[in-house]
C-alpha cells in the first residue's frame, strides 16, 4: 500500500513538474491594459460593441489574430534558442507598435503622404509626429531616415526631395547625406550652380571628405551651360 502510494505521488509530482516546464502561452486578459497602453488607445478601440449586442467588432478580431500569432512567434523562438519559457526575451505588442495602433516606420509615412497627397502635406504630418512623439521610442526622427528618403526620391522627383531636405536641415543643419540628396537632386533639375554651391557648403563642413570632393570635381567638369 505505501509502495502504492508513493508511485502515486511520485507520478502526480512528475506530473506536476512537466507541466509547469512546459512553455505558457502570454494571459492575454491579463495584459489587455499593457495592449491598450503599447497601441495607444482605449479598450474601446477593439471593444467597439456595446455589450451583448453581437454586433461585428472587426479590430477586436484583428487583435485576437495578433495575440495569437505572438503567442507562435514566441513558441517559434524559444525552438529556435532551445531555451524554457521565462529564460529567452518574448515578443510583446509594444516590440512592433511602440504607443501606435498601425506601427510603420517614419519613411512610409513621408513617402505614402508624398506620393498621394503631396510633399507638403507629407511635411505637415511629420512636424506634428515630431512635436507629438519626439523623445518616445516610436518614430525615428534621427537625421537618416529623411535623408535616406530624399536620396530615393532625388532621381524621380527631386522637388519633393528638396523639400525634404530643407526640413530635415532644419533639425540637423550639419547633415551631409542631406546636402548630397539636395546636390543630386539640383543637378537632376540640370540646375548644377546650385548643386556645385550645395557641395561646397557639404565640402565646408567636412573638408577632408574625399567623396564629397570628387564629386564636385565631376560636377564642374561636366556643368552644364
């Protein structure tokens, strides 16, 4: 009998341990505050219904997909490590959304704004993401990412990407992948003066740059009359 029951224990115990090794998925009700505050909104953003009504709720829908599609992604990554549960870092809504409900990078928004509303309009939504998010984590409002973007843009529409640069040198007047976007960007209006005049200026704050000189070099030797 005490053979018994002591397997028995040992059984329940075992049990016990196995189950508690096993990997949790995140207790999503509990965390529906820590949701809200990385999306930043309301519960009402996803509980849109008024209570027992069955109307469709399509966000709330949404966000049960993501909530699902997290708890794989954090399944996937702890085979992937081949560490427990509690030992490897998870992925949680506020990694991707950083306090927005449609996380994008600031570049796509500049561009999606240019392309179909205009360059100013693109330039009014990024000073009022700046003066709303600046400090926080959830836009990059460095100096790379409107330069980088004015360079694409440079070949195809270089007014747009001029404008883009005057703003971002109003942050960072010192920005030399600026003033090469703008440079490009003269030339490709075949306005080369400018382009010659914009070099110097980049040439001045860096004036052992040697790419910066061969390309004013260049420039000068094929301007354009």
């Amino acid at each position: 009998m005490r053979r018994t029951l002591l397997a028995v224990s040992i059984s329940v115990f075992t049990a016990a341990i196995t189950a508690s090794a096993q990997p949790q998925p995140i207790d999503w009700i509990s965390q529906m505050p820590n949701i809200a505050a990385a999306l930043g909104v309301r519960c009402n953003y996803c509980h849109s219904a008024k209570r027992g009504s069955g109307e469709p709720e399509p966000k709330k829908e949404i966000a049960y997909a993501m909530m699902k599609m997290t708890d794989e992604l954090n399944a996937r990554i702890r085979t992937a490590t081949g560490k427990a549960a509690g030992s490897v870092t998870e992925i949680r809504c506020a990694y991707c959304h950083r306090g927005v409900a449609i996380p994008k990078p600031i570049s796509d928004i500049v561009w999606q704004i240019t392309r179909d509303q205009g360059v100013e309009a693109a330039i009014t939504k990024y000073r009022d993401l700046r003066k709303q998010y600046y400090g926080r984590s959830t836009y990059d409002f460095g100096e790379d990412p409107l330069a980088t973007m004015a360079q694409q843009l440079a070949s195809f529409r270089p007014d747009d990407a001029i404008a883009l640069v005057k703003l971002n040198m109003e942050f960072y007047p010192q920005s030399i992948n600026s003033l090469l976007a703008m440079s490009y960007a003269q030339s490709r209006k075949r306005d080369d003066d400018s382009a010659i005049a914009t070099l110097e200026k980049a040439l001045e704050i860096e004036p052992d740059n040697g790419s910066i000189r061969g390309r004013l070099e260049q420039l000068k030797g094929f301007r354009r009359k």
